[in-house]
C-alpha cells in the first residue's frame, strides 16, 4: 500500500494525507491555495473573520485553486459576562499599559462570535470539500444541513471520550490533537488536563476506539513524523508550526524571530492570550499569568485587551504580549514555502518507510 | 534492514532492542529474567535496595538468566534538611493517619541513598553488561571506572540540553524520556516544566542533536509504538506500563486494578509520592496536594511518610495515597507474560513495518 493513498485521500480528493492547519490569522489565503495547489489539503480558519469577510476571502482562494479546501470555525461556548473577574483583571493588566504610556485602556468585549445561523447559511452557500470545527461540533441540525450537502466534516479531539462524542454526533474524521500542538487546544468536553496527552498515547488510543479516518497533530514537523503517525494508525497528519516559517503564512516577525530561536526558548500551554488554554513560545505574559488563570475573562474577550497590548508592544519590538502560537516541535521548522514543504514531506515520508523495507 | 537488528542490539548482545524499565520496586528479578531470556533487555532497578540486597538479588538474576541484563540506579540530588518544610508537610499529612487511628506519625528521613562509592564498587563486582541511571549520571571519576569496565551506560535525558549533556559525560545511548512515561521524570538539568515534551517532538530532536543510539520511552505500549519509534530515528524502545501487566511483576492488587481501570481514570505529573515529579493514575493524594509544592520535602525523604500510609489505607482496600505509577497509555495494558508480550511486540512491530512496503 502507498501510504498517501487512503480513504481520507478519495474521500477529500487530495493527493497527499496533509492538512495545512487553519490558524485563524496567521494561515493566509496564499498559503491555504499554495499547500492546495501542491497536492496537500489548505485551510482557512475565519474564527476570527468578521461575517462580512468571510465570502471575500472565499473567493481569492477560488481564484488561486480549484482543488479541495477546507474551511475552519470555532464553536466554543459564549463566554460569561462576569464582572468581578474583569474588574480584577483590568486592575492586574493597566500596569502594561502604563509602561507605554497608553492611558485609556480598551474595553472587554466579544469580538469573536461562536458557530452561529450566519455562518451555516455562508457555509453552506461556499459548499468547500471540507469543514473543520475547533472546540467540538455545532448543534446536531447545523450537522445535519451541511451533511445534507455532503461536505466533509472534521473536528477535534484530545481525548478518548472525546473522539467517542465527535463519531456519535457526525463526524467523519477526527483530528487526534496531541499534547505537543501549537495554539488552542481542541478540548470541548473532558477537563483541559485530562486533554494534555501526548500524540504517542492518545492517536492509537482513538484509532482503537473509533471507526473514523484519524488526523494526527501535534509535534509532527517532517516526514519522519509523518510516517510515525501512519505507524500508529493515522490515515493523515495535520501540521500547523511547520507552515508558519513559510513565507506564504502571516506572521509578525517577532513571532517569526521567537520561531527561528524556539531551540532556546521553551513553549508552554496558557490561557492568558484568550481566554483558552493554547501552547505558544514562552514570554512576558506567559509568565506573568502563570497562576492567574481565575482572573482570566473567558475566550474570547481577553484578546480585546491583549491583542492591542501586543500590537503596542510590538511596535515598540517587545514580543512580551504577542501570542507566540508555536508546537514543541518548533525548533525543527525549515524556511521553505509551502510547496517546498509539502514535496519534502512527501519524500521524507516515503524515504523513511522504505528505511525497514524487506529486501 | 529488519529493523530489530542495528549497533544498538550489536553492543548489547540482544536479539531485540526492546528495554523493559527498571521501575524500582514493582519490576521483580522473576521479570527482569523473563525479558532477558525472551531476547530483550530485562532491567532490575536497585534505586531503593539496602546496599546489603543489591549483590544477592543479582545472583538471583544470574541464576535465571544468562542473557544481558541492565542494573539501575538514582543519581539525585542528596536531599536538603528543611525543617520549617517538614513541619508544615506534618500538619498537611497528619489528618490522614488519624483518619487511620494511628497516632504515632513515622519520621521524615533519608531512606534512599544516591549512586555513591559503595554502589560503584558493588557495579564494577558485578560488572553487568548494562547500568542506566535515572536523574542524570554520576560523578565523572565514577563514570570513567565503569566505562573501563566496558559495562554500555544508558541514561535519560526529557530535553535536547539534557541529552548533549549526557553525550558529553560518557553516555553509550541516550533514553528519549516523553511526557507520556510512567513514574519518575528523569529530568536533571532543565527545569520540570521544559522536560515536559511529548515524544513525538522530543524524540527526532534528540536524534537530531546527538550521535548516540536513542531509546524511546513513554507512551509506547505496543508494536506499532514500536514501529512509530523506529520511523522518528529511535535504535530502541523502553517500555515500563506494559510491563506492569504481566504476572512477573510485583505490583498491588489495589495498583493492578487501577491499571486496569485505567480507561476512566486520568494519569497525572505529580511530587506528591516521593518529593519528585512522577506520572501515575489520580487519586487522592495527588488530588489533594495539586498545589502544594512547595511544602513537599526533598525526594526521597516525603516517601518515608507516605509509604507506610499508603500501606495501612491498602490494608484497608483504599488506594488513596498508593503511588499508582502510569503512563499516558496504561489503558492499552493487556494481561500476558513478558515472555507473551515480547512475541506480540515483535510481531506487532514488523507487522506495522510491513504494512508500507512496497510491492
């Protein structure tokens, strides 16, 4: 069997078993059609998109690509207004602001709407290949309109009981998100500890339990991984650090900077930046919020504070509140594009498999 | 290449290169010789023998096997008297044996002591083929005398650092210790919290970085861990969970259930057993000490408290203060003799490798 020729390929109609993650912000257009075009299946994430933006932005990636593109949404909880909290953490954070000398310190707002009517009815009108869903899935009738209209539906899971509810509830394939991926973890019905498991433990565990093609991620950064995942029972890999040192990806150079230093400086998993537990390169505000967690307003409100925060920052070239967004295995990034990466990968994949081939 | 034959099985005189973990305490000498003899590494730790057992329980060995066999031993840190620490562990901890109606609390003190001048005369008597040593090596006069000895040095390293200096200080291989493993964290340089990665990124970084032959530890529970580890550039495996399954090894009743309950319950890091993080099933004791820390005293000294409570609340049927070592895929254990186990890993194992040849 040639590994990239599976189930999960003819199901999306791609080449290749990789899925570029969607990022919200940092996975451009460019990118997302590139890693298409290359035979990979791209991404967008529009968590963060206004509705209006949203079609738009479909179109450019229509006019850079006809093959198979998948579209990401997030379907967290709406977040509590609780004002005792905000009081607390505006009272802790107005010391940053200080620094820069920036007196009016924004308000605490949702910026970022959950799943909702509009989106399904854009969603359905865009009819991708695919949709993703980060957080767990929408409500059964969403599910069952867009299955109606045959698009391939992803989410996913960090733990065993997890993946049990994606299958139940509609799925057709589940990303197994190790404990070593980059940004938010997928977490949506266990605890977030109980979700910290290494990809080694947790993808064969849910290949076991479930019936569905399995997508592994987290901390696979070439073929080598690759080939690994396909050992344990994955029919595909999802890889997102390793996309965002290609020069398609959208990424503020300090966060490129603390990319290309990732082998001296740790990355850590912390809900300062959203509200939401999410593995990023050790900085300021990591450290600071450290333990801090009961005063942090829920996802994803914070960002209204902290994203402006960072820009300041940043102008000033601190990465103190940038979210660093990066897997444990950013040290092993490579500066190619995307479809360098992707033909590399490919390779890598196959040389290694050939490595124990009988003679 | 068949994958069970490179330099690693050469310099070890074994047929596979598959390491059962010393785990000190529950891995008896019935199955350090029962793994040796089914052609793997069988490993005796010695971390908490009485000088006075080391020798006898060797000749045990020698009288089971004449296969190679590893001798383990703890290079920590000696332990700092602090007495304000012990006195407020003291009040923490006395609630639980009055629940116990036992009035007499035992004293905190040192019953474990560290890789010294005795334990080295008794290694370089014994002259195994293999000594590991967990918490980093010892004493590099200590080092040379063994390395003159000819006896293969393994020791594990959960950050790329830790393994360059492994390297550098004499080591023949290098365990790549994930986030997944059971029981005692091997970190000796870097902080806990950067030796935290899971495997899959830890692993083919350490690859990378050094020249070493590389064992890959935590998480691995079958043949296609065993496969998964090969294609990231392991030379071999170390596995200690799945060994706690089988019938040689010497674990409670009340740890054997909670091994096969495994499913529902979570592993967690925790200091809470032995002054030391370790990863085992929660239960009360790590529940209750989450965020105490920083009044648990030096390993190994808290164990001589917790040690004997665990016993009297077993006697009970409680598993309470139990250290219930684990790794992240304890639920994949099944109940077989390490002789059955090593059969079934090594035909897992090719028949994972097989999957991907060409035709």
């Amino acid at each position: 069997m040639v590994w990239f020729e599976n189930n999960f390929t003819k199901a999306l109609n791609i080449k290749y078993p990789i899925i570029q993650a969607p990022m919200a912000s940092a996975a451009s257009i460019e990118l997302a059609a590139a890693v298409s075009n290359a035979g990979a299946l791209g991404s967008l994430g529009l968590g963060y998109h206004k509705i209006e933006n949203i079609l738009p932005d479909y179109h450019k990636i229509l006019a850079k690509t006809n093959h198979s593109i998948n579209l990401n949404f997030m379907t967290h909880k709406e977040p509590n207004k609780n004002d005792i909290k905000a009081k607390k953490y505006m009272d802790e954070v107005k010391k940053y602001f200080e620094e820069y000398n920036i007196t009016e310190i924004p308000k605490l707002v949702n910026t970022t709407e959950t799943f909702n009517k509009e989106h399904l009815d854009l969603l359905l009108k865009m009819n991708p290949k695919v949709v993703s869903f980060h957080f767990g899935l929408p409500d059964e009738n969403y599910i069952k309109s867009i299955k109606n209209q045959n698009i391939y539906i992803i989410s996913s899971a960090t733990t065993v009981e997890e993946a049990k509810i994606l299958e139940s509830s509609g799925a057709d394939a589940i990303i197994a998100q190790g404990y070593e991926a980059g940004g938010h973890r997928g977490t949506f019905a266990s605890t977030y500890k109980e979700g910290e498991i290494g990809l080694f433990s947790l993808l064969p565990q849910i290949v076991d339990a479930t019936s569905l093609p399995i997508i592994a991620a987290g901390g696979i950064a070439n073929g080598k991984g690759i080939a690994a995942a396909m050992m344990l029972g994955a029919e595909g890999v999802q890889l997102g650090t390793a996309f965002l040192s290609c020069p398609e990806a959208s990424v503020h150079p300090l966060w490129q900077k603390a990319l290309s230093d990732s082998s001296s400086r740790e990355t850590r998993i912390t809900s300062a930046f959203t509200g939401r537990p999410a593995r990023g390169i050790v900085n300021r505000l990591i450290k600071d919020m450290e333990n801090k967690n009961d005063i942090i307003p829920d996802f994803p409100t914070v960002g209204s504070i902290i994203k402006p925060l960072a820009n300041i920052a940043a102008d000033h070239g601190d990465d103190d509140f940038l979210s660093l967004w990066a897997g444990q295995s950013a040290p092993m990034n490579r500066n190619i594009t995307s479809k360098e990466l992707i033909e590399l990968l490919v390779e890598e994949t196959s040389t290694a498999l050939n490595n124990f081939y009988k003679t």
